[in-house]
C-alpha cells in the first residue's frame, strides 16, 4: 500500500487535478462510481453544483480563502454501502463513526498552488 501511495503522489498531475486525486484517494483505498467533474471548477459553480447541502456546507468564503481558490473539485461520494463492500475501509466499521455519506473535494490554491485534499461527512 506504501507503494501504491508514493507512486500515486509522485505521480500528481496539476493539470489533470481531477484525475490524479482520484488517484491518490484510491491508492489509500478510497473509490467510488458516484463522481461527478465540475466543468468550471470555481467556487461559484462548486456552491451551484451542491444546491441542497449549501446549507449544511455553510463555507465561510473569508476563513476558506475562496479568492485564492484556482481550482476546486467535487471528487466522489462514499455511502454506507460503498463502505461495507470494502475491506481496505474497516476503519470506519466501528461505533466510533457514524457515517452516511462521505464527500471527497480537492482545491488548488494560490500562486504556489498548493493542493488540499479533504473530505467531510454528512448524515
């Protein structure tokens, strides 16, 4: 798994963002067929693309930097069942998560265009 992991970091793309972070959640075993690409990859259209959770997103445009965003992704959705068909995934078989969906995102900010990588949960 180290392998796949450095492989997949040495490996990282700016130009194809997308792709190459997908690839680097699934090297820690991460996968899921529910993605979605955005076609302009801004904030605008990130907040457009999320109509019914922009509520529950509630991103604080200031404290995230969403000026300095060049680029942000929606990467994919893990629900419970995408969880319970993976074994790489145990860690989240325990009482200590409560889990529903996970929502995977990737950002490219700022002039040195620094990559985060995150995900959050939702009930």
């Amino acid at each position: 798994m180290k392998e796949r992991i450095k492989n997949a970091i040495q490996k990282f793309d700016l130009d194809n963002f997308y792709e190459s972070s997908l690839n680097f959640f699934n090297s820690l075993g991460y996968d899921s067929d529910k993605r979605s690409k955005l076609k302009i990859p801004d904030y605008d259209n990130f907040v457009e693309f999320f109509p019914p959770y922009s509520d529950t997103l509630q991103i604080d445009k200031i404290k995230a930097k969403v000026s300095e965003w060049n680029e942000i992704q929606f990467l994919m959705q893990l629900t419970d069942d995408d969880i319970n068909d993976s074994e790489q995934l145990s860690m989240f078989h325990s009482n200590k998560v409560d889990t529903s969906k996970f929502w995977f995102f990737g950002i490219i900010n700022g002039l040195q265009k620094n990559i985060q990588l995150f995900f959050c949960f939702k009930k």
